[in-house]
C-alpha cells in the first residue's frame, strides 16, 4: 500500500477544512482524502431549500472541484482502521498507511431505523430536509397545502444541527400564514427532547413562535413507524402507566431521522460508549491513540454537531497535527463552540451559539446582534453570508477563529 504524512477519511466540512489548513501551513505534506462522493453538500443551506428561498442546486458542487491543492483525493470508502498498524482499510485498492490520520467521516442518517419511512420517503406527503433530493419536496408540499394536518419529528440526541427539525415547522407554518391557511391546518411537532431546545436561554424565544402558530407541541414523543399508503405516523409517548402508543393520521409528514455513528469507527475500537471517536474535548486527538485526530459530527465531543462546531475545530485539528507530525504534544485547545441559526420566519432568525455545557458564546457583541431574540440581520448572514464562508473554510480560510493554547 502506499504512505501518506496525513490521511483523511471524509471529504465534507470537518475533512475538507482540517486537510486545506494543513497544506496551507506546510504545502509539502503529502495528505490523502479518502471520499466516496463524487459531490459534497452544503447541508446548513437545505433547511432554506425546504423553506423556498435556495434552489437544491445551490446547496451541490463537484467534490472535484473543492479538494485543497496538493491533496490526493482517494474516491472510495474506507472499511476499517488498523490504528496499530497505522492503517487504513478502503473498500476498493490496497491499504493505506499514515503517520497521522484524521477521521471526519460525519454521522449516518438511519432512515432504516424507522419501519415503513423509507419506502414511503418522497411519497404520500413524506418528506425530510435532512436529504438533498428531499428538500425540494417539503417546499412542494408546503405550497400545497391548504388544510388537514402537518406532522414534523425530532429523533433522540444526537443529531446534526438539532435545531433543524423545527426550523422546518416554522418555515412552513410561516408560509402558510403568508397565504391565510395557517388556522385551517393543525400542526404538530413531535421530538423525543425534554425541551423545545438544549440550551434554556433560547427556549422562550422560540416558545413564542410554537405560540403564535398554533403548533401542538409534543415532548418525549418519539416516531415509531410511519404508514405511508394509509398517513398514518405511530408514535411513543410518557402516559400514566407508561409508554403509549399514539397514531397520527397526517396530509404532510415532516421526518427527521435517528442519527448514528458510522459503523466503521466502532469495528475499529476506537469508539467511545455512543459509538463516536473517543477524542479528548479541546484538542480532539483519539484517547489512546496518539496520532488519531477526529473533528466534525463524528467526533465524540459534546459540542452542537454542526457546521459551526468545524469552523473553530479544523484550525484545532490541523495545528495539532503539524505538532504530531513534528514529535510534539498537541498545542491547540477547542472551546467547544457551536451555532444553530433557528429560522423562526422568513426573514428573522434566533441565533444560537454556545460551547460545551450550554454556555453562550455570541460571535458578535449583544449591542450588534442579540442571540436569544428574532433578528434580520441573522437571518442576513445565514442567507448571504454564511454560504460564502462555508465554501471559503473549505479551501482553508480561518475566519474570527483564534484557537487557545492547551493550559499548561
Ligand atoms: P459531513 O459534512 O456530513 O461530511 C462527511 C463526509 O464523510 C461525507 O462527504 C461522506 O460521504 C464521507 N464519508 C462517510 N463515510 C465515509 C467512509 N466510510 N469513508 C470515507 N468517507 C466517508 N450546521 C450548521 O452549522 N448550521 C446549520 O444551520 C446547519 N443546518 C443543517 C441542516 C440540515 C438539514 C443538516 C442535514 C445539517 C445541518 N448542519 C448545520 C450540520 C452540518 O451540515 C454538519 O454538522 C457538517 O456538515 C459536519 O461536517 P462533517 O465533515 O462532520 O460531516
């Protein structure tokens, strides 16, 4: 097989940034990335796909087209690790060797995980902006729409951009309110969580607009089959004498999938209890092993599993790297930073940003721009200002990020 300095599993946000910051530092590396589609997608821009403001076709580009200069693109999957032996499995070719490896292979959309979802996925009034070919449904439906019922689900944590799921119901009953239909479809939102959102400074913000919509909102209930031909969703809820089952007749059923990590991690023993990589919180190399870095989704870290997380880890990722690479300790700590602009309609947006434990970490100063209220101007930078720099963090520009140094 052959040697890489760094080997990449995973071309999206978390691999794509860390191996652009790494050649952009020492262009001379030698650093494969090992990803089997031939397109990467800008999912944060789905969820304004399934709202009617981006077309899907502005959320695709050509993996070719974004693989940092001097890096080797290997278009396959990889299998196993062998991190004993310093090497990497691939599903078609011989294995490949690294002195480092950084794994950011993302987390896996268990669509399976539902009985009768899949096969009724794109159909019936079934449909879900956590895939790109879907996102264009929801918006079809949304149009259509003019009375009966709309059903919108939230799977047990973790799930990527956990704000997701309901960005979607206040989209949607936003447009119907637009077209004076709202008061003719009842809507629900089903999610698994304890609260409307994790972190309690953003929940009354939000709580406002379940309000003003009219959504019946359902917590602890929990999607467990869907019947497409019949639109009829079963759920499982707290009742007195415990779990009940609920079934839910509905026009429009807005699904987000349980959300696992990927199979390969824990085949590899270098998962932690949930199945993610065991990494160490602020500078993300594996527990054990010593040149085993992961960022991104797949990373067992308590952070918001999001775009914004990978903004301020893959700076992380490849300084600590480099200090692999060169025989030292890793230098650069992650705060654990993370954002989920909630769309609570179209053209204002509750932006949330915190760190590790639910602690607020606004990027701009409250006079500028105040999280835990409905703003235009967030609303702004998620529709025209977030796209751009999430293209450029591909290529390695590290925007307001200025890693801390591990304590000593
Ligand atoms: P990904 O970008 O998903 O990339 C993982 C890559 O690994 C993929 O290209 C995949 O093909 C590859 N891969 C998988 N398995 C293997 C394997 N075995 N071998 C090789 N390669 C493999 N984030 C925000 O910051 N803000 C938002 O508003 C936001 N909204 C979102 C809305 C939706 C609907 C969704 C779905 C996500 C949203 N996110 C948002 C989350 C954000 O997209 C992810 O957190 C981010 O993409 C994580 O980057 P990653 O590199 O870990 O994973």
């Amino acid at each position: 097989g052959r040697r890489f300095d760094v080997v990449v599993i995973g071309g999206g946000a978390g691999g794509l940034s860390a191996a652009a910051g790494l050649l952009r530092r020492r262009p001379n590396l030698s650093v494969a990335i090992i990803e089997p589609s031939a397109e990467h997608f800008y999912q944060p821009g789905f969820t304004l796909v399934g709202g009617g403001v981006f077309t899907a076709r502005q959320t695709r580009r050509a993996e070719a087209s974004l693989m940092p200069r001097g890096a080797e693109w290997i278009r396959s999957r990889v299998e196993r690790i062998l991190p004993d032996e310093g090497r990497v499995v691939v599903a078609d070719g011989s294995p490949l060797s690294y002195s480092v490896l950084v794994i950011a292979a993302g987390i896996v959309l268990d669509w399976g995980g539902i009985p009768g979802l899949e096969e009724t996925l794109g159909r019936n009034g079934v449909t879900s902006n956590y895939r790109y070919d879907l996102a264009p449904y929801t918006w079809q439906l949304v149009q259509e729409l003019s009375r009966g019922s709309a059903v919108f689900t939230q799977p047990p944590m973790p799930i990527k951009c956990a704000g997701a799921p309901q960005k979607a119901v206040y989209l949607s009953c936003d447009e119907w309110r637009r077209r004076g239909v709202l008061d003719a479809i009842s809507v629900e939102f089903d999610t698994c969580t304890p609260a409307l959102f994790g972190v309690p400074a953003f929940v009354p913000p939000l709580m406002n607009y379940i309000r003003d919509y009219g959504v019946d909102l359902q917590l602890g209930s929990r999607l467990v089959s869907v019947d497409g031909a019949r639109k009829i969703a079963t759920f499982e809820r707290k009742g007195g004498n415990g779990p009940e089952r609920v079934e839910r007749g509905f026009d429009m059923l807005h699904v987000v999938p349980p959300q696992v990590a990927p199979g390969f991690v824990r085949e590899s023993g270098i998962a932690d209890e949930a199945g993610f990589v065991a990494v160490d919180p602020a500078t993300l190399r594996h527990v054990t092993y010593r040149n085993i870095y992961a960022l991104g989704d797949v990373a067992g870290t308590a952070n918001a599993k999001t775009a914004a997380a990978v903004r301020k880890q893959a700076p992380v990722v490849a300084l600590n790297v480099l200090a692999t690479l060169d025989g030292k300790e890793p230098v650069f700590a992650y705060d654990g930073y993370g954002g989920c602009p909630l769309t609570v309609e179209r053209g204002k947006i509750v932006l949330a940003e915190f760190g590790y434990g639910g602690r607020l970490m606004p990027t701009l100063p409250k006079w500028i721009l105040d999280g835990t209220k409905p703003t235009r101007l967030a609303w702004f930078l998620k529709k025209d200002v977030m796209p751009r720099l999430y293209w450029e963090m591909l290529r390695g520009h590290e925007f307001m990020v200025k890693p801390d140094r591990v304590a000593a």
